[in-house]
C-alpha cells in the first residue's frame, strides 16, 4: 500500500512537471536592465514605407530631372524618405509652407506652379514693377521655382505641395533696387514666407563678385560696410544709395526673425570665396542668425552617401570660403530644369543641361519648408541649425567646427572651406540630433519652460511598475505622447507607455539551494498553533505583566506585522513569502509596540516611523510609517484566526513601484488604509489547511518634477490557499498551494502630458487619467512532495505553474521545476525555468569537523 502510494505521488508530479523547450546551459546569469527599452521618437509625422519611397523617387515628374543617370540631387538629400513622412493624411511636401523666390523671368503660366497659391509682388500693380516675359533662353525663375516646390504633376520640387511669393530682381521700381528688395521682402514676410530664395549675384568684369573682394573693396577705400554695400549695388557709396542700401541690410535682418535667407554661392570655380551678395554676414554680423549659402557640385558616387569620398564630388562654381561655417554643397549639376511656356505648352531642358548653384539654392530652400512643417516650434534660427548640424560631412575632414546652440543645449558639427558642412541631409535632419548619436539622450523638461527645466534624459526616465499593477501603467499610457528634444529643442515625440519597463518583474522560480538546504531538517509533524513571542529588534521592554507586553523596536516591524507572518502552524509554509508590499518586513524606523493576552484572544498595536539615528552621516532607519492593530484567536479545535487593519505611509514609491528621473516619484507619500486575515485550521494531526487574504486603498500625493501627478483610490487585494498533508507514507508530506499575489483592481493615476513646446521654449500641458486595472490575473499554483527514506536519507520534487505573470493577460504560462537528494553529507540538486530555459545543478558536501 505505502509502495503504491508512492507510486501515485511521483506520477503526479511527473505530470505537472512537463515542460517545452531545452537548453545545454547549466549556469544561470542575472539579466541585466536597460533604460534604452523601446525607445521610439519621431517627429509629429511618422516615416513611411520603404515601399512608398521608391515610389516617390520613381515618378517620372522625379526621374526626368538628373539628366546624367547619376544618383538624383534629391535623393543624395533623403528628400524621397523626407517627403513620405505623413501626419493624419497629410504628408511631409511643404504643406502650409510659403516660400520667397526673388529672381527673374517668372512666368506663372508654367505647370510648375499648379496646384498651388501663387503671390507676385511684381505684376505691374501700383508701386510694382513687371517680369520680364519668358523665353527660350531666359528662364531663370521657372528653374529655381521647380527646384523648391515644383508641382508632383509638372516636375517634382523638394517642397512641392509648398506656396510661392515672386518677386523681381532684374526689375524694379525707382533709381535704386535696394529699397525695392527690402519692400519684397517685407512683403514676403507679411505673406509667411519662412524662407526667401536668392539665387542671385553681382559681376564684375564677367566673373561674380566675391566677398573678399567686396571686403578688400571696404578696407582699401576707407569706407564702412554699409557705404561698401551700397557702392556695389547702386555705384554710390552715399546719398539715397546709402540710405537705400541700409534699408536692404534692415529688411533683411527682419526677415530672418521670422524666416531663413538661402543665398547660391556663385559658379565660377575660379573664385577664392563665395559671392559678395551671400557674404553678407560678414560684413553685417546680425544677418548670420538665419543665412544659408549653397554652392554647387557634382557628386558621381552611388547612392549610398554614408561612406562616400571626397574623389567623388567635384566644386562646379564658387567654393564656401568665408561662409563656410553656413554653407552647404549641393549637387545642382547635369539637370534639366524647367524653362518658359511656349504656345501654352510648359517647356523644359530637354537637350541643353544646365546646372549652377541657382539650382542649388532652391533645393536647400525646398529643404528648409520641409523642416518649418515637421518642426513647427523651430526659429527660423533653430532650423537653419537643424538643416547645418545634420549635413552629411563623413566624406573630407573638418578644417574646423560650429557649435549650434539652442536653449543651452549644444552639438558640434565640422565644416571645410570648400564644401562648408557638406550636402544637406534632410532625413537625417528628422532625427534626433545629439552630441553622442544615442537618442536616449535626448532631454525630457519637466516645468512651464525649457529654460527654466533641469533636463532629464529620456533614456533614464520612465517607471518600473511592482508586480501588484502588472501592465496596468504601461495599458493606461497606450495611445498618450509625450515630447523629448534633441540638443537643437526638436521636438520628437515618443510612445509614453513605453516607458513603462515591465522587464523589472520578477518571474516565481524554485531557488535550488534554499530547497537544498530544507532536506537538512526532519520532516516533522505540523505543530500546534502558537503565537509569536521571540519579536525581531526589541531594544527595550517599557512594561511587562502576564497579560500585556510594551516594547520599543528599531529597524523591524511592528509586532502585529511580525506576528501575522510569524505566528505559523504550519512548518512547511514560508507566511512571508504572502507579504502584500505595503506590510514588507524590516521597513520599520522605530517602533512603539504593545500586545494584550485575553483567554485564547491577543490584542496587539504597532507604530513605526523612520528615524534618523546619525545625524552626522545622514543614516536614516526604516522607510515606512505606520499605525497597525490585530486581533489573535486559536482555539482548542487547534483553529487560529487573525484580523489586521491598519494605515501605512511610504515615500517616494506607490505600492513599490518606482520612476526615475521625468517620471520620478520622489517627493510623494502613498497612504495605504488595509485590512489582512489569516485562517489556519488542523484537521487532525497531519492535514493543514491556511488561508491569508489582504485588501488595501491607497492614495498617492503629487510627486516633485515628475510628469506623474497623483494616484487615487487605488485598490488592491491578494489571497493565497496552502493545504499541506503529513505522512501520507510515513515520514513524507505533500502540499499544494493557490495564490494570486497582490493586485491592483482599480484606482487613477493622473499624469501630466505635455504639449510641443512653442518657439521660445515655453511648454504647456493637460492633465490625463489613467485606470490601473490590469489585464490579466497572475495565479500561482504549487506542489511539493517531500520523502525521508532513512535517518540522512531524504528526497524532495517540487513544481510551480504561473498563468498570466505579472497580471498581463499576454503572459506565457512559466514553470519551475526541481529535484533534490540528500544522502547524509551529500546533496545533490536539479531545477530549470521555463521563462529562460535556465537549467541549475548543485552539488554540496557538508562535513562539520
């Protein structure tokens, strides 16, 4: 019969111990937390598909326009992965974008324009001149048009769903052209223009005038910048020509506050430097805050930039020179523009290939209405920034670096006299931009202002829920986006259920040696219930009788605590392991403690509060408050009960969980008001049966700099059954236990979410609440059989089952299994888990001398 019996057991729990899946390793290697989990940040528009980027760059209005079969000028940009950006439908082109040509033979006439609205400050109203007409051969506009916003339907520009303002550059009303610019440009700014093409120069002699010539011009004849600027324009270096060159240099430096100055370089290779019109800024510093100059080269490499060379681009006109630290190569070689309207029909270069930077100066103007769609909390400064420090520069060695600063952030980028920062890269330039290329760095602010903001990284900013609210944080913040900003204030947003780390949560797992180490005791038979009378950390005794103990404790529990978890009739189960995390053991400071014996009754109250015991070194005893009373009853049936209620107060945590950084909980007290029960009945001398329960409230107050408001009515609740059975063989026992570990059933946590932060810095926010249910049920299920065979011979087998871990209802079921043997001094131990296919040996020898 004892055989057969036997027999049952090991069947039983070779059954439940059945698992899937191996593996060779017999060690097992903590796992290691990142903070970089998840990280997913993009602009307000989301990239599109591969597929739909070829697309793009497969239009034959894209295609027609490299006319040398050499990688396409937009495609060196990333303007195809730039423009498949979308947000809500509408896609990265230059939608609501205006953008300024100033230059020569418009025709609006031309397929290029359509589709879009169209502003001609020059046709022939009052106070306006009029372009001249279109031809064959002077077409200049309708080139640099197409180039920065181009109809889809005509030839694709890099910003073509993008608004045009026109003004004339070879016409203009009175003696001087300076005051009709500067009116144009006022104009344009009054029209939202956010960026105002040039491409266009002053010659001397056949070849462009350059800077240092223009400089060296100042500098020989004595005269101030503005009297050298007007002697270039208008022939005058005083009189109305002064006056109308210093109201130039005036709408210009208006115009950047609200818009970017895109100048072309000038092609004449021959020349040591740029030309004097795009100069500028040297001679009027102030201009320098929003000004980009474009040269033109040819580039012949494939296309694949990250690795390309210098042997593969050639400078086709004037190099970057003086504005090298602003200036940008840009390959406007070898394309076919388009050209005028011929009898109705748009013409474009079909034979005759043109190139130049006035090709150039457009592309990166397109650019920069691409970037003032993504990021619309940037300056026109901040943009240019963004457009400058994300150029591809892998290709020659920097001969120096500018560092872009914005709001106290900063990121250096190298540039070279010839090719300044290197060819604009407009889908880089929709990443986050860092000085150490992780965008985990990027910054996370937490009050009214950037400025005003301690920045948190965002890789080190999130929260670690305890197992008690399961995925129930990272459910509620499904759908909510947060913004973090890169070193430039570019606003990127992220998944903020993602950063919710449920990689913390531990998986239930037999711990081989402590299973071990139980095969050294006998396998006795279930005492009879006795109250806990040995308190942990007693310092002092202030009252004793036969009836009623009071005592002061340090470092430990209060005594209705201990004695929950310490009062225990049954030997073979660990009451601790049961704890809900607002009755955590040995989180006590100091502690008043009384219990009052009445019959087969005890009354016991417990207050505990830290205390800080070395006010030299700062040592702070305990981390929880807590005011606690319970009631004790064992009656001869050998049935005892226990009620416990009270309130508990801990810091900088909600129900153990944790945030770091943004998402920090420092600064908060959780108020937890519970109630626990604990029943263990003996139903004759060898079967045990004990149940504990727990319910709780808590509340959570406003953390500091955090993102996390508050949490309210956060309920929660465990319970856990134990049946152990003694002597089923003689000398054995077997126990199976049922728990579901805490867990939070509802409550609120309202988080602040944060607005994109506006031009100056300022942030706003709403506030949202989020429900904490989680969407599982963790259940533990566990079954040990133990056998003593002789004196020092002994075995035990034991296997746990968890359904929905962490109460994700997505869990995988886990399991743990183990075997142990004792013989005398010799123990031997086998356990794997399933979560990560760990298998665990241990051999002791244990020999007292």
């Amino acid at each position: 019969m004892i055989l057969k019996k036997l027999i049952i057991v090991a069947i039983l729990l070779s059954l439940i111990g059945c698992r899937g899946g191996s593996s060779s390793s017999t060690t097992v290697s903590a796992a290691s937390s990142s903070t970089n989990y998840a990280l997913a940040e993009s602009t307000s528009f989301t990239e599109g598909s591969s597929s739909s980027q070829n697309t793009i760059k497969n239009r034959t209005t894209w295609t027609a326009i490299e006319a040398a079969g050499a990688t396409h000028p937009y495609e060196q940009m990333g303007v195809h992965k730039a423009q498949s950006f979308s947000k809500d439908g509408t896609f990265l082109t230059g939608v609501g974008e205006t953008i300024h040509i100033a230059d020569f033979y418009c025709d609006v006439n031309h397929d290029i324009y359509d589709d879009k609205t169209i502003t001609n400050l020059d046709d022939g109203g009052s106070g306006e001149s009029t372009f001249d007409s279109a031809t064959s051969s002077n077409n200049h506009c309708q080139g640099v048009a197409m180039f920065a916003a181009g109809d889809v339907g005509a030839r694709s520009g890099v910003a073509p769903d993008a608004d045009l303002v026109l003004s004339s550059i070879r016409k203009y009303e009175g003696d001087n052209e300076g005051d009709d610019y500067a009116s144009d440009l006022d104009a344009a700014k009054v029209a939202g223009a956010i960026v105002s093409n040039q491409s266009w120069g002053y010659n001397s002699e056949g070849t462009s005038y350059n800077i240092s010539e223009l400089e060296s011009l100042i500098s020989n004849n004595s005269l101030t910048n503005a009297q050298g600027l007007a002697n270039l324009m208008h022939g005058s270096s005083s009189g109305q020509g002064l006056t109308d060159a210093n109201t130039y240099v005036t709408a210009l430096n208006n115009f950047e506050s609200s818009g970017v100055m895109v100048w072309s370089a000038g092609n004449d290779v021959g020349e040591s430097d740029a030309s004097a019109m795009a100069g500028l800024p040297e001679l009027f510093p102030d201009l320098g805050e929003a000004w980009i100059v474009a040269n033109v080269v040819q580039y012949t490499g494939d296309s694949d930039l990250s690795d390309a060379t210098s042997s593969e681009f050639t400078l086709k006109g004037n190099k970057c020179g003086s504005t090298a630290e602003y200036c940008l190569s840009v390959d406007g070689y070898d394309v076919y523009a388009a050209t005028y309207v011929n009898s109705g029909t748009s013409e474009y270069n079909s034979s005759r290939i043109s190139y130049g930077s006035s090709w150039s100066a457009p592309m990166v103007s397109g650019g920069v209405a691409l970037m003032a769609q993504a990021f619309p909390n940037h300056t026109s400064e901040q943009l240019v920034d963004r457009i400058l420090a994300s150029a591809n520069n892998v290709w020659f060695t920097p001969e120096g670096n500018t560092t872009f600063t914005t709001h106290g952030n900063s990121v250096k980028h190298g540039y070279h006299s010839t090719w300044g920062h290197g060819i604009p890269d407009f889908y880089a330039a929709l990443s986050p931009i860092t000085s150490d290329g992780n965008p985990a760095s990027m910054s996370l602010y937490t009050s009214s202002s950037i400025q005003s903001s301690k920045a948190a990284s965002l890789g080190s900013s999130y929260i670690i829920p305890s197992t008690s609210f399961g995925d129930a944080i990272s459910q509620g913040l499904m759908g909510e986006v947060g913004y973090a900003y890169d070193a430039l204030n570019g606003g990127f947003k992220y998944d903020m259920s993602r950063r919710v780390n449920m990689t913390n949560n531990k998986v239930p797992i037999i711990h081989l040696s402590s299973e071990l180490s139980k095969l050294d005791s006998q396998n006795k038979s279930n005492s009879s219930s006795l109250w806990k009378q040995d308190f942990s950390n007693v310092v002092s005794i202030l009252s004793k009788t036969d009836k009623l103990e009071a005592s002061i404790t340090l470092g430990a529990s209060s005594f209705p605590v201990q004695s929950f978890f310490g009062s225990n009739s049954d030997s073979e189960v660990n009451l601790s392991d049961y704890q809900a995390p607002y009755l955590k053991m040995r989180e006590g400071g100091i502690g008043l403690n009384a219990n009052y014996e009445l019959g087969n009754n005890r009354i016991m109250l417990g207050a505990t509060t830290p205390i800080q015991i070395n006010n030299l070194k700062g040592k702070k005893v305990g981390s929880r408050k807590s005011l606690i009373a319970s009631l004790e009853s064992q009656s001869p049936s050998k049935t005892s009960l226990t009620l416990m209620t009270g309130i508990t107060q801990d810091k900088d945590n909600l129900l153990g969980s944790i945030g770091n950084d943004a998402y920090s909980m420092s600064g908060s007290k959780s108020n937890t008001t519970f109630a626990a029960f604990k029943a263990q009945n003996k139903l004759g001398n060898d079967l045990t049966l004990t149940g504990i329960a727990s319910a709780a409230r808590t509340n959570m107050s406003k953390p500091k700099d955090s993102f996390i408001n508050s949490a309210e009515n956060v309920n929660s609740y465990s319970l856990s059954v134990i049946a152990t059975q003694k002597n089923i063989t003689g000398d054995d026992s077997l126990q199976f236990s049922v728990s579901q570990p805490n867990r939070v059933n509802n409550g609120d946590m309202s988080i602040r979410l944060s607005n994109l932060a506006e031009s100056d810095g300022s942030i706003t926010y709403r506030n949202t609440d989020i429900n904490l249910k989680p969407t599982g049920r963790q259940m533990e299920y566990g079954l040990t059989y133990r056998k003593d065979l002789d004196k020092g011979i002994s075995f035990s087998v034991k296997h746990l089952l968890t359904s929905n871990l962490n109460h994700n209802h997505n869990s995988d079921l886990t399991r743990s299994s183990y075997i142990g043997l004792r013989y005398k001094a010799l123990k031997l131990g086998y356990n794997i888990n399933s979560h990560d296919l760990s298998e665990n040996t241990e051999l002791s020898f244990n020999r007292l001398f």
